[in-house]
C-alpha cells in the first residue's frame, strides 16, 4: 500500500518505520526543505537517536506526495492539523483513508482532531484516529506496544489495523473516535499535573491520588460529549495515561516537574524543547468542561497554574479541601 505520514516528528518516524517494516511504500512528509534533506541524507532522525531510517523510506516537502497514497497519517503538533489537511486536501483522492496520530483540541474551536480534518476535506476521505500508550523511543526500537483504531464504520477501522499491526505493534479497534480522541487530549494535561506534584516533592501516593480522580473527571466529560467511559478503562485511557504520567519520555511530564519547581510555564516549554500539547489542551478542555456542564477540578486548576501562574501549594490545598463526597 502507498503510505504518506505527514509530520517528521518522533512520532511521525517512528509510525513510517511500523509502516515500512510492514512492507508498505512510505513516504514521510516534513513541512521544513531542509529537514527533509536532512533526514535523507542521514537516515537518523535526532529525537530518535538510537535507530537508522530505512533505506526505503521516501521524504518529500510537497504535499503532492499524497497523490497516490491509499492511506495518510497525519502526525503534526495538533495546532498544524487544520492547516496540513488545508493544504492537502486539494491532493487526496475521495477513497484515501487519513489516520490521525496527532493529540489535542483545538484552540478556539475546541474541536477534536477528526473533526478538523472532516471539515478541511469537506468529508470526503474517511478519518480514523489512531492513539494510546505508545512512546516513538519505544516504537521505533520495536518494544511492544498496543493502540486503538477508531472509527464508527467497523471495516474503516479494521483496514488501518490490518495496515500497522504486526509481531511488536498490536492494534485494537472501536468504534468510539469521540472517546479515544478526548482520552488522548486530556491526558496531557494530568501528565502536566502528575509532573508538578512529582517536582513539588510529592510521591506515589499523590500521584495514584491525582491519576484515579483525573481519570473520573476525563469519563465524565467523555460521556457527556458522546464517548463511552469504557473507552476511558482501555489502551486510549488508562494505558496511555499510565504511561504519559510516569515515564521521562513524556514531554508534559518533564515539563510538570519542572513547574513543580518553580520555572514558569513558558520557561518550562523553552526547557523542554518540544511541543507540551497538555498546555495547549488544558484552557480547551476547561472551555468544553464549562460548556457542557462537567465538573473538572484537577483539569480547572492546572489551567490556573498555567494560564494565569496560581501557586502550586495553594492548587494542592484547593483540591485536598474540597467538600467530602462519595467516590462515584
């Protein structure tokens, strides 16, 4: 099958190498000439320090490059999703299948990342998302791994499983793209907020404290938006919260820590070096939260923290005070 990945990030490397160990023709797509150059002359990828491209991965710089492709994976930053299916769309067939990898909500619109990409196709290519625990310094090393396809149409989901599933890289499918969309946005921003209790000097308790409560509130927003809250229990949920929240891969986690110990949000960025998607997430999830009438406390306090420089102390009292309550 003739594959476009659309981002030349970690991510986006390591999906293409899934791909063409799969024996699919890939082509990975990078918004920089030079970049592009770059990763065709070394065949190494500096996020992903430790693997050699494969020598039949194609990179291009022109979107022209998913002409021919049957199916395109978009794995930019989640606010380059509108522009990138902007600018692709005039290129793609109607029976192309598009694949997004890509975490977040967007700013403004809050819409999921499917629905960006339906309204920049006019709907004329089918859009599954593609999300759980999956670090690219894992992937690419060919660590197993597990992640959910998800579509409403069963067959649409099944073709991207048969298209990236093998020995090292198993897939699931579903039907709930609302679901594992949403658990893939909001679990960046509990990673941001695991990440400021672990610099604030908190330990195992505060984080299965923090996780458990967060995962509730990420349920109940889920449904409420028309997800299932069984999606949240699965790979998409819990798996790729456990993994975001616990491991120095993480970029919304270091950037927490770093939070937690006192660098402004912005100086925690500049650290990190990367996109933090949580920060971007979090003043749209709490826009959606108000809109639909979801109490979201934890999601409510790190936009405190990151939007408008709360104290951490303070957030921490904040929440351990709230008033009692039952558990569910």
């Amino acid at each position: 099958m003739k594959i476009a990945v659309l981002g030349s990030g970690g991510w986006g490397t390591a999906l293409s190498m899934v791909l063409c160990d799969n024996g699919h023709d890939v082509t990975l797509w990078s918004h920089s000439p030079e970049k592009a150059a770059q990763l065709r002359s070394s065949r190494c990828n500096p996020l992903l320090p430790k693997v050699t491209l494969p020598e039949s991965l194609r990179y291009a710089d022109d979107l022209s490059c998913v002409r021919e492709s049957d199916l395109v994976v978009l794995a930019t930053p989640s606010f380059a999703v509108r522009a990138t299916g902007r600018n692709a769309a005039p290129h793609l067939r109607r029976d192309t299948v598009l694949v997004s990898v890509s975490k977040g909500i967007e700013k403004g619109s809050n819409c999921r990342m499917s629905e960006i990409l339906v309204q920049e196709t006019g709907g004329s290519c089918k859009v599954v998302a593609l999300s759980g625990p999956s670090h690219a310094e894992e992937v690419s090393v060919r660590m197993p791994t597990g992640c959910v396809a998800a579509h409403p149409e069963e067959t649409v989901a099944r073709k991207v499983q048969d298209v990236f599933m093998n020995d090292y890289f198993r897939i699931y499918t579903s039907p709930d793209i609302v679901g594992v969309e949403l658990a893939a946005a909001l679990k960046n921003v509990v990673a941001l907020s695991c990440g400021v209790i672990t610099g604030m000097g908190y330990g195992d308790n505060t984080k299965a404290l923090l996780m458990t409560r967060a995962m509730a509130e990420m349920g109940r927003l889920g449904e409420r938006m028309g997800g299932s809250r069984l999606t949240f229990a699965g790979l998409a949920g819990m798996g790729d919260l456990i993994v975001t929240c616990t491991s120095m891969h993480s970029r919304n986690f270091r950037a927490g820590i770093l939070i937690g110990q006192g660098r402004t949000a912005r100086e925690a960025m500049d650290e990190v070096g990367a996109v933090v998607e949580g920060y971007y997430a979090a003043e749209s999830v709490c826009q959606l939260a108000e809109k639909v009438g979801v109490e979201m406390p934890i999601c409510r306090c790190a936009y405190d923290v990151l939007y408008h420089g709360k104290q951490t102390e303070s957030v921490v009292r904040e929440l351990m005070t709230r008033a009692k309550k039952q558990e569910n």
